[in-house]
C-alpha cells in the first residue's frame, strides 16, 4: 500500500462555546434551586457537545499504544468515520458528491464541490484534507502542500494528511524531510507496516550516505 492510499482514504468534531449568563439581583431560595437545576442541565449541554472530540480523543490514544496492525488498522477505521462527519448535513452531501465526481473523474467538478464545502464549513479538517488529496492526483503539488498544512492546523494529529505530506517530500527528492514526515506518521500511528517499512528504508539510506 502506497502514501497515497493513507492520503485518499482518510475530522474531528469541535467543542461548542457556552456562555452562562448570571443575574446581578438578589435571588430567592427557590429561584436559587431552578437556577441550579438548569446551570445543571447546561453543564450536562456541554458535556454533551464535547462526547465527539473525546471519543476521537480516546481512539488517538488507543491507536497511539496499540501494537497489533490489524487491530489499529480497525481503531484507524474509527477515527476516518469521525473524520467523515462534518456535523453539517450540506457539507457531508457536497463531499459525497465530491467522492463521486472523483470516482466518475470529473475532477474540476469534485474541486468545485470541495471549495463549496470548505467555503461553508472552513474548520472541517476533512474537506481539506480531500482537496490536498485530489490536487496531489492532478498533479498540484503546491496546492496539495497548501492544503495539507490547513489540515493539520485543524487536527494535528491527521495521519491521512501527514502521509500525504511524507508522498509530496518524496516525490521532492528530500529524503530526509520525507523520513521525519513518516516519524510523524508513525508518532501517531506506530502499528502501520507500510510506514514502518517506509521510515527503516529511508533511514538505511540516510545512513549509507553518511559512511
């Protein structure tokens, strides 16, 4: 399996402010107990809004200490269905029909549909990370780069965006840059064979330059 494969087939959901506004007057002892009860209800609110981000949370740390391939391919599976859902039911129609464009290979209509969705919802890491992807195939490598540094502002921990990155060094011709981008890699994601095999060959290579 090649860097591209991470690069196509890879969103984390961000929490939700909440302002709690309080009353300066002086309350009675039953005002007192419903203003409890419903700062009680905005507190379990808010709990609420976070579960995505600590549930993709909670797949990065058992993906970061899991050893097996098959089992952390899995853990890796969840977090790309996490990845999947921008939260907004537009956004994820127009990347469906991004990924049928791409499929049926009309590019500058799956474009189209990319920038829309990235206009729409420009926090969503995953739009970003499909048009680096899609700007890579094209043969935009700038552009692909560009788009991939937006994608990890949004979610560091973007390993799909972080093989893409390793691919574009490559094609580059800088190894050494491209070994640190599998480290990355690797950091987050350490049971991936291909990566593995991609860091120890560019580090013998490395070595053998220096002797």
């Amino acid at each position: 399996m090649s860097a591209m494969r991470f690069f196509a087939l890879t969103s984390a959901a961000l929490p939700l402010a909440l302002m709690l506004l309080t009353s300066s007057f002086p309350a009675a002892a039953a005002e007192k107990s419903a203003a409890a009860t419903k700062k009680d209800v905005i507190v379990e609110q808010a709990d609420a809004n976070n579960l995505p981000k600590q549930h993709l949370d909670q797949l990065f740390s058992q993906l970061k200490r899991e050893r097996d391939p098959e089992k952390a391919s899995g853990i890796a599976n969840e977090i790309r269905m996490e990845w999947n859902d921008s939260g907004s039911a537009t956004v994820n129609l127009l990347m469906q029909w991004a990924d049928k464009a791409i499929e049926e290979k009309r590019n500058p209509a799956a474009l189209d549909f990319l920038d829309e969705a990235i206009a729409l919802k420009p926090d969503y890491a995953e739009s970003w990370n499909r048009r680096a992807t899609l700007n890579f195939v094209m043969g935009n490598y700038r552009k692909s780069m560009s788009d991939i540094e937006r994608v990890l502002d949004l979610e560091p921990r973007h390993f799909g965006a972080v093989s893409g990155m390793a691919a574009i060094l490559s094609n580059s011709g800088n190894d050494q840059l491209t070994l640190k981008a599998w480290e990355r890699f690797l950091d987050i994601y350490p049971a991936e064979r291909t990566a593995q095999e991609q860091a120890n060959t560019l580090a013998e290579k490395l070595a053998g330059n220096r002797t």
